[in-house]
C-alpha cells in the first residue's frame, strides 16, 4: 500500500467513526432543542419571574444557553477533560483508576480513600441518567404528536413504550452496528435543527446579541432565586456530556471534537437562537401557553403537513438515537467497575474486532430497558406531561456527576501531569463555579423527581462498596488457609501421588500459596497431573495490556508453574485464548488434553470483624448469583472441575 492510499485509508476511516460518533455520542446533547428552552420557559412562569416572554428574560436565556455550552461541553469536556483518558478509556471510573489505582488500597479517611468514594458515587449517579435519558427523550419527541393529531394524547405513553422496546431489542447489533445506522440519521436531524433555526432566524438576527454575557449576568441580577431555578433547566441542554466522556473507549477523542466542533455546536446555537426568535415572535399570550412548544412551532401553520409529519419522525429517530449515548456508557462503566472489582461477574460481548471498546451487555441493557419504561409510566402519572414530571428529574444525577468529574480532574492534572498549584486551583475554581450553580439549580428538584437518580446511586455505591469490601474480606479469609508452595511440596514429597497424563490448570485469585481446589486434589485423590499450572489472573491500572506482556510464568519445580495474567480494566480474559499463546519449557498446550480446576465458595455470614452482618449477607446473596466463573472465563464446561469450600466471612 502506498502512502497516498494509507493517507486515504485513513481519512475514510476517520469519516466512519467521525458519523459513527455522531450517532452514538451526541444524540443526548443533540435532542436537548426538544425541551430545553420550552422547560426554561414553564420554569420561569411557574416562579412567578414577572410576564414572559420579554426581550431582555429571552435574551437571557440564550446567552445562558451558549456559555454553558462553550464553557461546559466545548472546554470542560472537549477541550480539558477528554485529555485525561486512561490508554483510550473515558469515564469517571477510568478517572478514578488515574489517581487511585486499582491495585493500591488508600487507607480510610485518607485524601485518596474520599476521591475513590467520589469517583463511586459518580459512577453509580450515571446509572441513574442512563435510565432517566431514554425516556424522557422518547417521550419528548412523541409528545409532538399532539401538534398535529390532539386525539392522539393517550397513544403517547404506549407508542413510547414500543419505540423503547424496539431500542433496547436493537442493542445486542452492537456499537458498530448500531452507529452505521444512527449516523446518518443524526446528521440529518442536525441538518434539519440548523435549517429550522436559520428560517426562524431570518430578519430577526438582533438575538444574537444574546452571546454578551452581560444578558447572563443581567437576568440573575433582575430575576434572583428565579434565576437560579431557570438554570436548571437551561442545565438540559447540556446532558450528555458525561456520557460523551464514558464513550471515548468506543471512538477516540479526535473523531469526538470533529463532530462537535464540526456539526453539532453550529446547528444546536443555530437551533436555539431560532427557537428565542420565534417566541419574541408570536406575542406573550402565545408563548405563555402551556401547550406552546417552541420546537414544534418553528415550523409555521402554513407550511404543509407532511413537513411536520417530517418534523415529528426525523425527531422520535433522534430521540431514540439520543438513547444511545448513555446506553453505551453504561456499558462500558459496567464492564470497568466489572473488572476493577467492584461489581460482580457479567457478560460481555464483543462487537467489533477493530476497536475492542464496542461491547454490549445484555443484563445492562435490559435492566436498562425495564427502568425507562417503569419511569415512563411512573412519571406519566402525575398530572401533566410525563416529559416535564421527567424533566424534574433528570439534572440532579448529572449535575452532580459533573461536580465530581471536575474534582477528580483537578487531582488529576496536579497529581498525574504536575500542573501548578495555581493553575489547578484557578480551573478548578472556574469550572466548579459553573458546576455548582447548576448542581443548586438542580438539587431544589429533589423532591419532584430528582430523588429518583439519587436513590438509584445509592443502591448502586452500596452494591459497589459491599461487593468490593466482601472479596477483601473472602481473599483475606482464603488467604489464611494457603499453604505455601514449600509447604505444598512437602506434601507432595510425602503422599507421592500417582502423576496422571494431561495437563492440569488450577484458578487462583492471589499469587504466592497453592489454590485450596490442588490442595484438595492431593488430600483426597492423592493424583497430580502430569504438568500443574496455577493461574493467577491480575487487572492492572491500565484498559489494555499488550498481549505479548500478558503472561509471567514461574517454574516452582516437579513440572509445576506460576502463571500470572495480566488484563486491563476494559479488558474481558478469555483463558482457553491465554492457554494458546501460552508456551512453558517449549511445550504448548492443548486445550482437549487440559482441566481446569475452580474454587467454589459457599460463603456464610458470620460475627467475625469486617462488615456488619446484612452486608455480609448481601455479599453472599450477590456471590451467588454472579455469573459462574465457566462462562466468564470461557473455559469450555466439559473440562472444568468445581472443587466446593464453605468459607464464614
């Protein structure tokens, strides 16, 4: 291949995922136009702020608007934040991972034990947003319905149910596959969102003056508290920029800025300008209408149907595509939080040879599918349009998440890049400033709503920390039964047990001690086979390791070895493929010829110090319905054996 053909390949590459990434990344962002401003309107009347619409509260709006996505998404995100990717993962865990790596253990109370709760709660906070956004972007874009249809209002909730069913159904295609289709789906509903701003724009472009902050600061200054409370919503058209980070393992950063800086800013400000022009355009009566929504109004009643019938189908598509976003962040949060210890076993598919951060999970997705329809439903019951009783909720977790990306961001630049104490102070301090009047904007909502994603959180930072503080615990426990190696060999020198053909593969969770499944193996059947391996699979603080330092082998003697494996945390191991590559005193293996022995755990609560006795029984409740080490592993089950130790935590 020539240069110029590498040179081309390149590009065509680059232009695959920069529309994949247009699919997948920003459709949360992308669909904010649909209620964004409408909710920042209702926010304002319903805090009695004086009559709306006047000039100076639009203007307002607008310029909070275009600096919270200049300050927030193009240089918080784009332009700080998505530098600090832990070897191609994002994500607040791979965040985390950057200051306190798995394989360190901070001591409680210590600065690094409180940003490593942080970087947890912020994590299980996603998970919260990833239930909230797909319904209320679904539900958004369907409410348009009533623009043309108004019978159509009590087909609203089970048209959105469907359309989540057939999204999250559509998931198991993969990331690839799912963004060769939303791509171009996206792109033209940008095009569509900076066609509609620019015709409502057209003789009224004195809006634009809404770029002065001074507009942002002078409706603080005559609105107060009410002010305040409008932030929230304006907050909407910023969502997703978590997700945006926790995606950059499916893409890569440039193909993430090109997009951005490329497409979706221009057409979103493009956008929302036309929307602030069109409500200074039909009088306060009109505007003030609760069924006055801006979007659906960019297109004039002359216009012919089937342009809102357009309107309403390249929306819904966008919706549902906005879906996405966090759909795959939560997967790749998940399969982190998997493999640096804090959940338990899950299943991963790969759907993609070329970039190994495309994955799907199917007990996410539909955990993930469940939810949004509870809370479709659920939120659909209060009196009122489920979008906005859903809107109520959705800033509190991703407020919050923000405040805490920019922390730990901080830590990371003074920590890991040795930036000056006063330049991380004073980003620090600026972004937080912008954090934190959202994040009180926000928090109000609480109790309409907002309570949702905390609670959530909660039960996700609990599952997490009990799950991580049980397998301390269990590895302490087992560790206090290993024999050591010599220990072991005495043994073996004294049983002189019978050496069998085959090769013998014995799972253990810490280096350094013989696994009990061997030691019961020699006590019991007093067998050894003719070659012994016992293997040790480690995650270190990094997504990948190169496959040709994967594996560090010890030869113990008597044609038994050591064998330790090293897996990134965005890695998922698959042993039989170890065992291939794998070759001890020139010889490799053959998986037909191989057994694998795992350790069973039967865990029983017990008063012994470590975590009080529901924890414990929690742990041992989730242990159990873990996936079983086969499947997670890929041994093939008809050579594994189980080898049962009860275990009192």
């Amino acid at each position: 291949m020539t240069d110029t053909d590498s040179e081309s390949a390149h590009e065509e590459s680059l232009a695959a995922l920069s529309l994949a990434a247009l699919g997948i990344v920003y459709g949360d962002i992308g669909t904010s136009p649909l209620y964004a401003i409408r909710e920042s309107i209702h926010q304002y009347q319903a805090g009695g702020a004086g009559i709306m619409p006047v000039e100076s509260s639009v203007l307002g709006i607008l310029s909070l608007i275009f600096w919270s996505l200049i300050l927030v998404i193009s240089i918080k995100y784009l332009v700080l934040v998505l530098r600090a990717d832990n070897n191609g993962e994002g994500g607040i865990i791979a965040l985390t991972a950057l200051i306190t790596p798995p394989s360190a253990d901070p001591e409680r109370g210590s600065r690094r034990w409180w940003m490593l709760l942080a970087g947890l709660f912020g994590a299980a906070l996603l998970w919260g947003d990833s239930m909230i956004t797909p319904a209320i972007s679904v539900v958004s874009a369907v409410e348009g319905l009533e623009t043309v249809a108004p019978s159509l209002q009590s087909y609203i909730i089970p048209i959105t149910i469907g359309i989540l069913i057939a999204l999250f159904a559509f998931q198991r295609r993969g990331t690839a596959g799912v963004g060769a289709v939303f791509g171009p789906i996206t792109l033209v509903w940008f095009i569509t969102l900076g066609a509609l701003g620019i015709y409502n724009l057209w003789g009224a472009a004195e809006v634009f003056r809404a770029i002065n902050p001074a507009y942002a600061i002078s409706f603080f200054a005559s609105n107060g508290i009410y002010g305040l409370l409008v932030l929230g919503s304006v907050f909407l058209v910023v969502t997703g920029g978590e997700a945006l980070y926790a995606d950059i393992g499916h893409f890569g950063t440039k193909p993430i800025r090109i997009t951005w800086f490329g497409i979706v800013l221009p057409c979103l400000l493009l956008n929302y300008f036309g929307q602030g022009a069109l409500i200074l355009s039909v009088g306060k009566e009109t505007a003030m209408s609760h069924s006055f929504n801006p979007f659906f109004q960019m297109i004039p009643e002359a216009a012919p149907v089937w342009l809102r019938y357009y309107q309403i189908t390249i929306a819904t598509a966008a919706t549902i595509i906005a879906s996405q976003a966090v759909i795959s962040g939560a997967f790749s949060l998940t399969r982190q939080a998997v493999q640096l210890g804090y959940l338990p076993r899950l299943k991963v598919d790969q759907t993609s040879e070329q970039h190994f951060g495309q994955i799907y999970m199917p007990a996410v997705n539909w955990a993930l599918m469940v939810a949004c329809i509870g809370l479709v439903i659920g939120f659909s019951l209060p009196e009122g349009r489920a979008s906005s009783n859903l809107a109520a909720a959705y800033g509190v977790a991703v407020t919050t998440d923000m405040v805490f990306t920019t922390i730990l961001f901080a830590f990371v630049t003074y920590i890991r890049w040795g930036w000056s104490l006063f330049l991380v102070l004073g980003m620090a301090a600026t972004l937080l400033v912008v954090d934190l009047g959202f994040w009180s904007a926000a928090i109000v909502k609480v109790p309409d709503g907002g309570w949702f994603p905390l609670a959530v959180a909660g039960l996700f930072f609990l599952v997490m920390t009990t799950w991580k503080r049980g397998r301390g615990i269990l590895a302490k426990r087992l560790s206090d039964k290993i024999l050591p190696y010599e220990e072991f060999f005495e043994r073996v020198d004294e049983v002189e047990p019978v050496r069998v053909e085959g090769t013998a593969v014995y799972m253990s969770s810490s280096t350094g001690g013989t696994p009990h499944a061997l030691q019961h193996n020699l006590k019991h059947n007093r067998v050894l086979h003719e070659r012994v391996i016992m293997l040790t699979l480690e995650t270190q603080e990094v997504p990948y390791v190169d496959p040709e330092d994967r594996a560090h082998i010890r030869d113990l003697g008597r044609n038994c070895f050591e064998v330790v494996a090293d897996y990134g945390f965005a890695e998922d191991p698959d042993v039989p493929k170890l065992m291939e590559r794998l070759v001890v005193e020139e010889e490799g293996f053959d998986i037909d010829e191989t057994t694998f022995f795992l350790g069973r755990e039967n865990l029983k609560a017990s008063e012994k110090p470590g975590m009080s006795m529901w924890r414990e029984k929690l742990f041992a409740l989730i242990s159990r319905n873990a996936r079983q080490a086969t499947a997670y592993f890929r041994l093939p089950p008809d050579r594994v054996v189980e080898v049962g130790t009860q275990i009192q935590l």
